[in-house]
C-alpha cells in the first residue's frame, strides 16, 4: 500500500489528477482545505488536498480500455452525426436558400449552432422575408434582430419577493455550481443591500461541504447542512431572518438523476423560489440535449452556462435556449470569484455567432 497528495483549487480538481493518475481503486483516507498564504487572502481561492492510499503493483489495463471504448463510442457518435448531416443536406436541397443566407448559415454552423437549429432558423426566415431584393447589410441587419429575437433577454436573479426565497443550483458534475453559487453570493454580498444564507445538500463527499464553508466563511455567510428533505424545512427556521438563501447541491451524473431524488423533492415543495440549471458551454451538444431531457420534470428554471472563457464557440448557448425555450441568465468566464461572472449578453453572444463574412 502506498500513500500520495494530490492538491486542486476545488475537490473536483484534486479528484480529476487523483483518478488520472491512480483510477477508481484508489483509497481515500482524508480530505481537507489549506489556505493559501499571503496578504490578499480574501477572495484567494482555498486549495483542497486529498490523501489516497493505492496498491502497488495496480494495474490500469482497465482504464486504457474504457479510455479505448470511450474514443472509439465518441468517433462512431461523430460518424453518425455527419451521416445525419449529409442525409438532412440531400432532403434540403429542395428549398435551397438564397447564397448570402447560406454563407451566413455555414457560419453559425462553424460557430457551434446545431444543424438542424440553424436549418430550421434558416428555412422558416426565408419562408417569411424576400431577400432577393436585398443587399448584404440589410441581410445582415435581419439575421441579427431575428437571432436576438431567438436568444432572448436575459433574466437575472430575481430579487422583486425576497421573503426567503431559495435559489438552487443544479446540473451535472464539475460544471461549477459552487464556484458559481459563490460567485453570485459574493457579488450579493459586495451590493449590501442583502441578508444572505446558505445551505448545501451536498453531503456525498465531506470535502465538497468544506468547499462551501470556505466561502461561508470567507463571505461571513452562515452555512446549513442539509442531508434529507427533513432537513430543509429545520434550515428554513434557522435561516428565517434570510432574504436569499443560496442552496448548493451535488453534482450528479445526468443519467442518474429522478425526479424522486430528496434534493428534488425538497425542491419541488419550496414556494418561493429559482433553480438555476448550471450547464457547461464546453459540453457537446449532444450530451447537454440529453442532460436537459432528465431535468424535463422541473417546469421552471433559468440557465447559466459555465466555463466560456475555455469555450470555442458560442452556439451551445443558441442551441439550449431553442430546444429549452427557458430564460438564459448568466455566463461565468473564469475560476475568479466573484468577479468572473456576468449577465447574458445577448448582443456579443449574436455578435460572435454571425462573426465578420
Ligand atoms: N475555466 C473555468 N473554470 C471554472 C469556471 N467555473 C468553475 N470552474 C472550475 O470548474 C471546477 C469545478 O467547479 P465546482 O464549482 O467545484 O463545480 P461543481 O459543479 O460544484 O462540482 P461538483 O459539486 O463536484 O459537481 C473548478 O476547478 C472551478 O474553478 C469558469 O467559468 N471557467
Ligand atoms: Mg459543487
């Protein structure tokens, strides 16, 4: 049996270099955060750091071959998407579009927008607009407006009934739902207009409650743990003299999910609330359709897209909002908190979709 450190920003990030290096069979004996030195401390982020015990003489033929199975899933998913696209392309070419949209739809393409989305964008504008008499700026000038039609106004916290209203954030794994969750209270916090509380439900791992109370104490915000539906309405009494409270919960694999699942149930019977679904931009697109499908059972919630800054495009964003229809509200563009976060624009987001032809 052998002992090894591993030190991230977050428990994902130690997580994440800890399986890479030693697998799912790795033995986790503790876990704790260090602070980091120096003057600045406020803000500075808190490092995790995780102690694993391993076998030696571990063998990782397991994992080169899900690694294989892996590549080999993701290049046959690639296939059957250019099959797709060069099927859907022959039934088209009945209606083709006049040259200038198609240049413009081929750049949407290329800036991530799903075919089918921009194809169906496309096709209903020139069903409805003669652009034959119309010149490049013109052509331009509509696309614009209708893109920013699609995209929507963004919605931000809604601050109007703050008589303890709850904002959940939840999503898949490492999308940076606490990061962000921390990120929003920070600002709250800097405006000083409000009395903020905090809860997490994630108590799968005890480091990820840690990650939180760093913040809480950071941001002198009290901290609930809460670990059945029990325990939010104790919180709710505890937290009574809260206008927001901001309720963390644990990253779950999408396909696991159920409506039945207590941080949902909990959910579900709150009144006064928002649940914020926290999505990666750097997520395929097929993954966040089928991230989105398992999260159909919540009849309202608002959409913040997370890692932009390691995004190559922006059409996950335009993609989500036409298969969900929901509010987008904030985008975060780094690991700083509070600073890297900002309400949706939806000018730039339209902007670098169309680029410059
Ligand atoms: N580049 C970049 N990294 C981010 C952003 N937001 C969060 N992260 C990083 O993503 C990692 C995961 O963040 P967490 O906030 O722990 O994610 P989570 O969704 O709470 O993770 P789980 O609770 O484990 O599901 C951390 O390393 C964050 O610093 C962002 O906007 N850009
Ligand atoms: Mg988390």
């Amino acid at each position: 049996m052998r002992i090894k450190k591993y030190v991230g920003y977050t428990t994902h990030e130690a997580m994440n270099k800890l399986k890479k290096e030693l697998g799912s069979e790795a033995v986790i004996l503790s876990t704790r955060t260090i602070k980091q030195k120096g003057l600045l401390g406020f803000f500075k982020k808190p490092m995790v750091e995780i102690t694993a015990a391993y076998e030696n003489s571990r063998s990782n033929k397991g994992d080169l071959y899900d690694e294989r199975l892996n590549r080999i899933s993701y290049e046959l998913n690639v296939l059957k998407d250019m099959v797709q696209k060069i099927s859907s392309e022959v039934k088209d070419n009945g209606s083709k579009l006049p040259e200038q949209l198609e240049k413009y739809k081929h750049k949407l393409i290329e800036n991530g927008v799903d075919y089918s989305i921009a194809n169906s964008i496309f096709k209903r504008l020139n069903e409805q607009v003669n652009f034959e008499d119309k010149d490049n700026i013109k052509i331009k000038t509509i696309l614009r407006e209708t893109l920013l039609e699609y995209v929507g106004l963004a919605e931000p916290l809604n601050t109007d009934d703050l008589n303890q209203k709850l904002v959940f954030f939840i999503g898949p794994t490492g999308v940076g739902k606490t990061t962000t969750l921390a990120k929003i209270a920070g600002k709250l916090v800097m405006e000083g207009k409000y009395n903020i509380g905090l809860i997490t439900s994630d108590t799968y791992r005890i480091a990820a409650i840690e990650q939180l109370r760093v913040y809480s104490d950071i941001l002198q915000l009290p901290l609930k743990i809460i670990y059945n539906e029990e325990d939010m309405y104790k919180a709710l009494v505890n937290l009574n003299d809260k206008d927001i409270i901001l309720v963390d919960t644990a990253g779950r694999n999408h396909k696991e999910i159920q409506e039945g699942d207590e941080i949902f149930k909990a959910m579900n019977s709150i009144k006064n609330k928002e649940v914020f679904l926290v999505l990666s931009c750097t997520t395929e697109y097929k993954i966040l359709q089928s991230i989105i499908k398992q999260y159909n059972f919540i009849p309202d919630y608002k959409i913040i897209f997370t890692k932009v800054d390691e995004c190559e495009n922006l059409g996950n964003i335009l993609n989500v909002k036409m298969l969900t229809n929901k509010p987008l509200s904030y985008i975060t563009t780094g690991q700083n908190v509070p600073d890297d976060i900002e309400l949706i624009n939806r000018e730039k987001i339209v902007n670098s979709l169309l680029g410059e032809i």
